[in-house]
DNA sequence: TTTGTAAAGATAGTATTACTATCTTAAACG
DNA sequence: CGTTTAAGATAGTAATACTATCTTTACAAA
C-alpha cells in the first residue's frame, strides 16, 4: 500500500500553503536542504529562490519571512514527531516502555519518512538540533506563541508530561520534566558533535549514550522516594 | 576597600581589547543595554555607535562583527560566573553543598556586581538565557572552538562536572549532567516567563521553584543506586 | 621643539539582505 | 470564452554589514 501522510499546519504559519502546490513543496524541500547546508544564518530566500529556479518575490508569497518559514519546519517537525509517538507507543501499556520509546525517537538519529515526499526528516532532525531553539528565543515569542505558532512543540510536551506522570502520579514536575527531555536530547546532540568535552560521549559519539543518559536522568527522578514521602 | 574585578579575556575575542580604554568599556556597556532591550537579531553596531556617540567604524575597531561581540560577552558571563561560584562554593566540604549553591547561582537572578563598573550583570544573565546559545549555535562552531572561545563555558562545565564526580565518584556522566544543569536552568527560566505551559511553575513564575525541579533531577540521578550495582 | 605613533572621529562607499510593488504570462475553471 | 489565480519577470528601496580613507587629537620619544 501507498500512503500519503499530510500534516494540518497552522494557517498563521505561511501566507499560502505550500503543501497546496508544487512550488510550495519545492520551498519546503529545498529550505530544508539549504538550511541544513549553510546554517539559518547565512540562508536567505534569494539564494533559496536559486536553488529552486524561481524569484524572490516568488517565495514571499508563501512565508512572511525567513523566520516565519524556519517556525513552519520547526512546527511541521513536532507535527509528524508527535504521530511518530503516537503510533510507536500504540498499544503498548507499560508506560515506561513507552517513555523510553520517546526517549529513543528524540535522542536518535531519524530516517526519512518516504511516506512526506518533499520533508527529509533526517535533515530536518539535524536542522531541529541546530536551529530549533531559534524559533522561539527571540523577542516575537510572545507574539507568536499568541498566533499558536508553537503548538505542536506544547502539544508535544503534554504527551510526554502524562506518559511522565503514568510512571509516577505524584511526580512533581512532568511538564518541565518533558521540556527538559526534549532540549536535552538535542543538546547534548549537538555537544557530542561540536563540543564533545561537555559531554561524556565524545569518544564514541555513540547516540545510544545520549539514551542511556537521558533514561538514567529521567527514571532516576521517577523513582526517586523524595516525593513519595511526604 | 574599593575592589576592581578585572576578567583576563582570550585575545581572539577582540580586535582591541574592550577593558583597555574608555570607548572599550562603553561598546560592552551599550551592548549589553541594546541587546537586553531589542534581542541580538535587532542590535547593530550602527545603533550601538549612535548609542554610544561614535560611529560604527569605531566599533569594528574593537570588534569583527556583532557575532564575536556576543561571543565575548558569553565568555565574560561564563568567566564570571566560574569566579562566583569558586568563591560561593569557598571552605564548603559538603559536594551537596557546592552543587545545590551551583544550581542557585545558575537558576536565579543575578545581581549587578558592582566591582565591574561597566558589566551589569543581572541583564547579561538576561541576555546569556535568551540569546546565549546562539554563540554556538551555528555553522562556525568548530572553528571558534579551536581559537578556544567557548573555554570559559566549558571550564565552568568541568568544575560542575568535579563537584558531581564529588558527589558521587561512580556516576557515569558527570559532564553531561554539568552541561544539562547549565541548560536546564536557562531554558526552563525562558519558558516559564515565555511558554509557561512547557513547565510546571506557570502559575507563581518563581525561580525557586526551578532550583527545586533541578535539585530534584540531579540528586535523584546522583542518590540513584542503578549505577551502584554492577 | 619636532616627530612619530596610535586611537578615535568623520565621511564615503559597496555588496548583500530583506523586503515591496507592479506588470505580464500561463494555467485552470466554470 | 472569459475570468480568476498562481507564478514569472523586473525594478526599486531601506537597512545591514561591512571596508576604506582621511583628519584630528593626544601623548611620548628623540
């Protein structure tokens, strides 16, 4: 069987909807690979516009800006992570079985999903690490967090904050508990491979270490008796 | 007695250094002033000259660009911070000590210290939670790694790594939990000024409640007998 | 006193970036 | 067949991120 899988975006998102036509999906494709390339810094819709043979003015059409385009990657990424979730954890009830599965999602390498013709996930992945976090530390975020702009990234949260409070209902903290899970998993991505002595897993830059570690930090804080007391 | 403090900065920072002369001190007064005011994305050294009364060429004169001057006030924050924390942390045995005063210095307001007439620290904490990451964030990480600009960040890592190793020797990754500890604090500050529903202290946004949620996490991992075992 | 040197001020100029506007062509739709 | 709509083509603008050069000021050595 074929399957097509299209994510519902935000409509505040884009100015048109770039899954809608072929030229939108060129944008998305080639951003992507772009991004990935040179940084988000030194990405600019000129050169995005050369890439896929068409003008500026052409792919303003579509995003606002840059910024509102890298928001658009980072949204769509939380999307289709969330499915991932979703259905890797269907059925299954042990719910630290299924944390560790999100664990494991977000620490590891991702394939394409041949499934999103025009999205390679495995370079959005990487884009995420990088430049995820510049979606929102910004001085919009409050504007755009008013336009809904980060709620698949919230929604995200939420999933994890109760599979975080099924392992332990009287966990304090599960929403800073799955924030935490999420950035750290990313950043000690990044450190292993840039700046390898912040981290423990510079000699192997082994990703199933940044598992180990996060599986460490989060069950250790599960199980903890400091909050079963009281 | 009247104390200067004085940061002996890496060269490579800087093309003059900023400490030495008048001009200097007010390029790193105003910048912390502009950038806490309009985010890095917005600040110029156009507007910083006319800040500033001089004019941009001036700038260039002390800095390459606006991405080595964030480098710089980075590294100043982080030199700064590894000599409050050596000094907090003075004539405490206890390793539970130390970190929980680590976690404090990391996770609540910084007060201007008035020995650095011309830094005020409680917006450069601002600045660092807000656009400290993007230092090395990007595409040159590598290369401003090797002129060693990001030492004083992981210094700091390392002394926070020693005290966790204090703590508990068979721990298995102390310097991810340093640098973990480090981000946490920040990002989990962001969000709940920003973001709320990402974290568990939406309601009073109380820093307090942020050295509880890491204090929790960090000893819970470093009590945890899991590692103790094998 | 003269001369050299270095910081800083003043001014100008350039390539690129981040847009906006307008006009034309092409396709798609009823 | 005429109308809407997307997209191509072209132009233009303000701001950004620099670089270059020339002058003034200051202070210090010869």
């Amino acid at each position: 069987m074929e399957i097509q899988l299209q994510i519902k975006m935000n409509e505040k998102l884009f100015l048109r909807d770039p899954e809608q036509s072929e030229l939108g999906k060129k944008i998305i494709l080639h951003s992507i690979q772009l991004i990935h390339l040179n940084g988000f810094e030194a990405f600019t819709f000129k050169k995005l516009a050369e890439a896929i043979g068409t003008t500026e003015a052409g792919i303003y059409r579509y995003f606002e800006n840059k910024h509102r385009l890298l928001i658009y990657l980072t949204a769509w990424y939380w999307s289709w992570l969330e499915y991932q979730v979703s259905f890797q954890t269907n059925n299954i009830n042990d719910p630290v079985v299924k944390l560790k599965r999100v664990i494991n999602l977000l620490a590891t390498t991702v394939e394409d999903d041949i499934r999103t013709s025009y999205v390679d996930e495995s370079l959005l992945h990487q884009i995420i690490i990088t430049e995820g976090t510049k979606a929102y530390l910004n001085k919009r975020v409050s504007e755009d967090n008013k336009d809904h702009l980060f709620k698949p990234y919230k929604d995200l949260c939420a999933v994890i904050g109760n599979m975080i409070l099924e392992c332990n209902p009287r966990y304090k903290y599960p929403k800073s508990l799955a924030s935490t899970i999420i950035e750290v998993a990313h950043f000690q991505n990044f450190f292993m491979n840039h700046l390898p002595s912040l981290t423990d897993f510079g000699k192997n830059k082994d990703e199933a270490e940044i598992v180990r570690f996060l599986e460490d930090l989060v069950f250790s804080s599960l199980q903890s008796t400091s909050f079963d007391k009281e």
